[in-house]
C-alpha cells in the first residue's frame, strides 16, 4: 500500500511538472564572449542534473581504480587473517581434545604471525609437552619471549607449570625466581612455588616465603603451622645428620612460640639427651608436656637425667592424677620409681602398664627389675616375651 501511494505522488507531480513545463517553459540564455546559448529554462535543469551526475560516476569510477591496489591489500590481509584464526580455532580444539601432534602442526604455522604468535607458541609448547619434546617445548617458548616480551609473567608461569608437570622442579624453581623477581607478590607464582619447594624439600626457602603467603592470604592457619613445623621437623632431621652443633644452633635460630612444639621436641630432646644436656631437655619436655600433653613426650621424660630427681619423679606423678589408664606414663613412673631403688611400687606400676599395653620396653624394664631383686627366672621371663613381642611388631 505505501509503495502504491508513492507511485500515484510521482505520477501527479510529473504530470504537474508537465503542465507547468508546457504552460510556462522559461528561457535560459549562455553568453560566453562572442557565444550564445540558449534553451528553454527545464531544458537547462535537466542538463545540469545530469552533467552533475555524469561527473560524480566519474570521479567514483576514478577512485576506485586508483584505490583498487589499496583495496586488494586490504581484502589480502582480511582473508590472510582469517585463514590463521581458522588454523588457530582448529589447533586449540585439538588440543582440548588431546591430539597433541595434530595441534602442534597447526598452531606451529601460525607462531610468526604477530597477532595470534603468544597464543599459537603457548599452545604449541603445550603439545610439544604433552608429547615429551622438551627441546621443541622450550622454543616455542623462546619465541613467544621474542614475540610478546610484555608478556613474560603468563609466559613464565606457563613455561614452570609445565616443568612442574614433567618433574623438572630445578628448572621449575628457577623459573619460578625470575619471576619472582619481576613480580614479587604475583600469587600464581607464590603458590606454585610453595609447592615446588615442597617437592624438593627446600625447607629453609619455604620458611622463608611462608610469611609471604600468609600476608596475601594464600595458605590457610592449618596449612601454615603444618608447613611451618613440617620444615622445621626436616631441618632438625638434617641437622642431626651433619652432626655437631648444627642441632643446636639451628635451636637457637628456631622462634621461641615453636620451642614446645611436641614433633620438633620428639627430635631435638633425643639430641640433648645424647649430649648430656639433661637440665635442658627436662624442662623442654615439662613445660611442653604440661601445656599439651603427649604421651611420647612423656616417654622421654623418663629417659632425662635431671639433677634433681626428686623432683622428677613428684612432676610425673603428678601427672597420673589426670592420666592415671595411661600405659605410657604409668612405665614412665615405674622407670623413675626403678632409678629410685623403689622396686615394690615400680614393679606394680609397670606390671599395670603390660595389663593396659604390651610394651617390649616395659618388659625390658621388668627383666631388669627382677634381675635387680635377684629374681632370675621371672626375669628372663620378661626378657624372653619382650623379645617375641619386638619380633612380632617387626614382623608386621
């Protein structure tokens, strides 16, 4: 209906136009020097109007040949980009679906072109992993480096999560340093080095990254007092290994919070004791037992040789107030008892200890309490079912 109605309007302004145009034609008068032109008024428009659109065709005509070598450039490179994006979609889809070989071949065509280079490298050095080609890994690499130098943090961080991937935790930490350096608080990199240091049991580096974490809220409280004494505990092994006074002043080294923590007391107090430091390993084990009590700790206390035994022994009975099922420290007394000379009452107490938990140690201590009170026979007893016992636990 609109079109029909915009027909009839042109068809009456025509047929008007007509009229007019018959009525009254005009006159249109050219003079140019000694040259006359003339016509009628219409006539002179239409000319015009069509000289007008005469020459717009023409200069269009005109651009498009000048511009056409333009032109095909740009229709080049638009077809060109497309081609390396359809190459692009198509590797990354092999490679979701892990036909690693396939991706590499189709995202290594397309590294040298400046505007999918970081992708098409990353994820050719991802295929490249996947197929156990480190060497090809490590150029694609290289390349995405040369490519997008601003670029290093995801590149690094890829390049260490695939070392990581493929046990190269030295390379892996290495990688994870320089990063560290260009990004000191880049969480990505905090994390993944909090776990490579704990593959290579770089306790010393992870104690020291460990406040780092905590200020960025990247491990949890029960994470980091797991770790904390998880190093510590490793340290305290290794020291004891080198020998000397390397326990001891690593001790000195440890904070002060940590001194009464039951693990790092299970291997720092069998250390003292070896080197005579009983005074020492007596209040370590007293003080900690009395905070939080633990029963292997408790053993221990019966093996230091305080000066003042007395003292020693009231403490550990004091203690079977609370605990008095406890086989530990019910042997614990009766060795103190048996140190004391009082063979009656550490006889009860560690025979009590075999009725609550078969200990070999107790029995150990039995056999040498009879054998004290010159009971040979119920001595080797003791001796003879401690031994099987021992053979058995090894056996199992």
């Amino acid at each position: 209906m609109k079109k029909l109605l915009i027909v009839l309007f042109v068809l009456i302004i025509s047929v008007w136009a007509a009229l007019k145009i018959k009525a009254d034609p005009g006159y249109l008068m050219i003079v140019y020097r000694d040259s006359v032109i003339d016509m009628p008024l219409w006539l002179g428009l239409l000319i015009f109007i069509f000289t007008f659109f005469v020459i717009t065709l023409l200069w269009r005509f005109i651009k498009e040949i000048y511009f056409t070598p333009k032109h095909l450039v740009e229709w080049y490179k638009k077809k060109s980009f497309e081609r390396v994006r359809r190459r692009t979609v198509r590797g990354f889809l092999a490679l979701t679906e892990g036909r690693w070989k396939a991706a590499e071949q189709l995202l290594s065509k397309n590294i040298d072109k400046r505007h999918t280079a970081l992708l098409n490298c990353l994820g050719a050095a991802i295929a490249a992993q996947q197929q156990g080609k480190e060497l090809e890994r490590d150029e694609y690499l290289r390349l995405a480096h040369t490519y997008h130098s601003h670029a290093q943090i995801a590149i690094g961080l890829t390049q260490a999560r695939m070392q990581q991937m493929h046990g190269q935790y030295e390379q892996c930490l290495a990688s994870l340093r320089r990063l560290l350096l260009m990004a000191p608080d880049h969480e990505n990199v905090l994390v993944l080095l909090k776990t490579v240091l704990i593959e290579l049991k770089a306790w010393q580096e992870l104690l020291d990254l460990l406040p780092n974490l905590e200020n960025h809220k990247l491990v949890t409280p029960d994470e980091l007092f797991r770790l904390t004494q998880q190093a510590y505990v490793a340290l305290l092994i290794k020291a004891k290994v080198t020998g000397g006074d390397a326990p001891a002043m690593l001790w000195q080294e440890i904070p002060k919070k940590w001194s009464l923590d039951a693990e790092l007391l299970l291997q720092y107090v069998p250390y003292l004791i070896s080197h005579g430091e009983h005074e020492q390993a007596e209040n370590l084990l007293r003080q900690s037992i009395k905070q939080h009590y633990d029963a292997r700790l408790v053993r221990y206390y019966g093996l230091v040789a305080p000066m003042d035994k007395d003292k020693q022994l009231k403490t550990a009975q004091q203690w079977l107030k609370n605990y008095p099922e406890d086989p530990v420290l019910l042997m614990t007394v009766g060795r103190l008892l048996y140190q004391h000379e009082i063979w009656g009452l550490a006889k009860e107490y560690l025979q009590k200890s075999l009725a609550i938990a078969p200990n070999p140690e107790t029995y150990l201590l039995l056999g040498d309490l009879f054998a004290k009170m010159q009971s040979t026979i119920q001595s080797q007893e003791y001796y003879q079912e401690g031994l099987q016992l021992a053979c058995q636990r090894s056996g199992e």
